[in-house]
C-alpha cells in the first residue's frame, strides 16, 4: 500500500466514523425529543399571544376611533372659529360703511357752510368797490325815478 | 430535462401521494393503521428533524405526515413498503414547508431551529473516554455544517442513506429520483462532508 493510497484509506475510515458519531447524534437527538415530557407551552404560549394580539387589536381600534373623533371635533371647531371670523368681518365692514356714509355727510354740511360763508362774506380788498357798486346803484334808481 | 428531475418537480407541485395500483400487498393494506404509526413514527420524526433541526416543527409536520397517511391509507396498496410511503409524504410536507417559508420572506426562515453546535452536542455517552467524546462532537459538528450546505435534495437523500440507512431503490422511490441521479446526489454530499472534515484536520 503506497502513501496516497494509505492516506485514502485513513480519510475513508475518518469520514465512516463521522458518518457513525452523526448517526448516533441524531438518534439520540431523535429520541430525547421524542421521549420529552409534553407539557402545554404552546398551549399557554399561544394564549399568551391570542390574548397580546386580541389587546393590541383593541388599542389600534380605540385609537382609531379616538383619532377620528378628534378629528372630527377638530374640524367642527374650525368650521365655528371660521363662520365667527366671517362674522366679524361682516360687522366691521358695515360698521366702516355706515362710518364712511355718516362722513360723508358731515363733510358735505361742512363744504355748504363753507361755501355760504365765502358768498356772505365780502374780503377787505374787495370792500371800495363794493361801495361804489352800492353807490351807483343809487344813484342810478333815483335818476330812473326822476324820469318818471 | 432528466426523467428523475420531472418526477420530482411534478412531486414538488404538492403533497400529492403515490397512486397505488394494485399490487400483492393484502395483508398490509388490512394492517391496522395505528401500528403503522406506532412502528414508523419515530423514523419519519428522526428524519424530519435532522432535516429541519426544529423539534417542534418536526413533531407538527409528523403529525401531518400521518394525518395524510390516514386519510389515503385506503388507497395505500402496497406497491412500496409502508415506509417508503410514509418518508415520501414526509418529503413532500417538508418541501412544502420550505416553499411557503420562502414566500413569507420577511418571517426567519430558522425561527426556531437549533444551532449546529448545539445540535452537535447530542451524543451518546456509551462506554467513551472524554477524548473520544470530544473528537465524536467535533465530528457531528462538522457533518452538520456540511449538511447545512448540501441543497435541499442532497440533504435528503444523504439523510435518508446515513440517518435511516435506506437502500438506494429506496431512497429512489421515496425521492421519485431515478437510482442514477440519487448516486450522483450521495456522491456529492459524501465529497462535502469530506471537504468538511479535511478541512477540520
């Protein structure tokens, strides 16, 4: 038997022993497993979850609903605050036309006062030829009169 | 396409059972349905389980694997040993069972499988020094992480040659692979292993 050859024949007996020590694992494995006590883990573990995914199933939907009140409030809210401010702005808006309209009147008055005022009143300048105007008028009714 | 690799993948459609034509096989198909399970049960365990490495998953596909087993059990005629019946609805289940987890791929797909070191960690304690014991372990621990590269299809065949000690037709019908393609299978999960142990030293 050459070198290889030995070689081949030692790796051959290795993996056969490999092969035998995986065997006897698994069966051991194999039949611990299958002699386990079976006790109701699952059981519990899975009424543990049922119960965990019933109580977080419960907070999503009252959570939703909350949020959907909320924003329902919310918007009911904006609706009262908005028609409140249109409101006001309605009020001021009359109030600034009544405002401008009573103005208006007043500023009239005054410019019809104004304007009697400077037709009445005759400026000092104006006064020697006012006289005479008033002069000559007399003068000329009473020659009319004088050729009757 | 090989005529093996068409079996397997129509077989891989679903877990449909081998139909039985008629066959010599009275006496097995009266043979009562509970001493089948009773016989056979831990072998359909053991190989589940070094396929999965998942105690739990391999009692719940068992279980299924006989809940089949039950209802075609009228239709079982013999033509194969009730074994080989069973490994193949075992086969089956279990490449369901990889498919579905595949297409859930945001799950783990080893959830709750055991670590190979720990896997390897079983052994027998028999009439060992504790240098045997430990080079055993190391041994197991080496063939596991060349199983857990084998493909799917290596895994089982090397499994049920090594693990169960089935014959070749055996595995062959199991599989519904042809002698030829199981041969080529071993071959290369036998020079992995290999690999593995070389490795090692």
């Amino acid at each position: 038997m050459n070198w290889s050859d030995r070689l081949g024949a030692e790796e051959d007996l290795e993996v056969r022993q490999a092969l035998s020590n995986f065997k006897a694992s698994v069966d051991a494995w194999s039949e611990a497993a299958l002699s386990r006590p079976r006790t109701p883990v699952r059981t519990v573990r899975g009424a543990w979850r049922l119960a965990a995914g019933w109580a977080l199933g419960c907070a999503v939907a009252a959570a939703s609903l909350s949020g959907a009140l909320y924003e329902r409030q919310h918007v009911r809210e904006m609706a009262r605050i908005a028609a409140a401010r249109a409101a006001a702005e309605k009020a001021a808006q009359e109030q600034l036309a009544s405002r401008q309209l009573s103005a208006g009147e007043s500023d009239q008055d005054l410019l019809a006062n104004v304007d009697s005022d400077i037709s009445r009143a005759v400026p000092a300048a104006m006064e020697p030829l006012a006289q005479m105007m008033d002069t000559a008028q007399a003068d000329y009714a009473g020659s009319k009169n004088e050729t009757k | 396409m090989r005529r093996g690799e068409t079996s397997t993948k129509s077989m891989a459609a679903g877990t449909a059972i081998q139909p039985m034509t008629a066959g010599a096989a009275k006496g097995i198909a009266a043979q009562d349905f509970s001493s089948v399970v009773e016989t056979h049960r831990p072998q359909i365990f053991r190989f589940l389980l070094a396929s999965l490495r998942d105690v739990d998953l391999a009692e719940t596909l068992t279980q299924e694997c006989f809940l089949k087993a039950h209802r075609n059990w009228s239709r079982f005629r013999g033509d194969s040993s009730p074994m080989t019946w069973l490994m193949r609805i075992a086969i089956n289940l279990q490449k369901d069972h990889w498919r579905n987890r595949r297409l859930q791929f945001w799950r783990t797909t080893r959830a709750n499988a055991v670590d190979i070191d720990e896997a390897g960690d079983w052994l027998p304690s028999g009439e060992r020094t504790a240098e045997q014991q430990l080079l055993a372990r190391e041994q197991v621990v080496q063939v596991w992480k060349a199983v857990d590269r084998l493909s799917e299809r290596q895994r089982t065949v090397f499994l049920l040659r090594y693990v169960e000690e089935r014959e070749l037709s055996e595995i062959a019908q199991a599989t519904g692979l042809s002698e030829g393609t199981v041969k080529a299978h071993l071959s290369r999960a036998l020079g992995k292993v290999r690999a593995e142990l070389r490795g090692k030293r």
